[in-house]
C-alpha cells in the first residue's frame, strides 16, 4: 500500500492510503527459473552418471521408479558438539578456586 496526500476539495488535504496499481505478477523482475544443470549424480538403477536433471528424473521415471524426499534436510541438523576430556573438571577446579 502506498499513501498519498488527497485534496478534500473545501481547502483541506488529508494522507491516505490509496491503492497501487498492481500490473505484474510477481515483485521479482523475473520469473523463477530451475536450472538444468546439476553436479553429478549416480544413478543406483542403470549404473549412470548424470548432470542434467531432466536426463536424470527422465532415466529414473523409465526405469519404473520414483524421485521421493528432499536431500536438503540434513544440512539443517546441528553438528555434535565435542567436547575434550578433562575440560569440564579444568573449568570447575578453576572456577571454584576464584571463589
């Protein structure tokens, strides 16, 4: 929404919201478009290695099978913190020895 001052006619303006004349479709200037490219995958079905997806999908689909999931699901799970042997008993006898 935008605002704009509108004149009330007797002398007197007011700031309004008035509408936006909306003719595209989208705010991005450019429809989002799935590259074809990929890094290479190897297909377990035909023993093949791809790097296009649609070659990729198309050979998974003529061999009977389905693409099922989302890979990215595991770069969200947080890494294991370790923690060194001792660090935990350093940090206690030094922390008691200040008090």
């Amino acid at each position: 929404m935008a605002y704009a001052w509108i004149d009330c006619g007797n002398g007197r303006s007011v700031f309004r919201k008035v509408r936006e004349d909306v003719r595209q479709r989208s705010h991005l200037p450019a429809p989002r478009i799935r590259p074809d490219g990929m890094q290479a995958v190897w297909n377990p079905v035909d023993n093949q290695t791809y790097e296009s997806r649609s070659a990729y999908e198309r050979a998974v689909k003529d061999a009977g099978c389905e693409i099922v999931g989302d890979d990215a699901g595991h770069w969200n799970k947080p890494s294991p913190t370790i923690e060194p042997e001792g660090v935990r008993e350093d940090i206690i006898s030094a922390w008691n020895s200040l008090t």
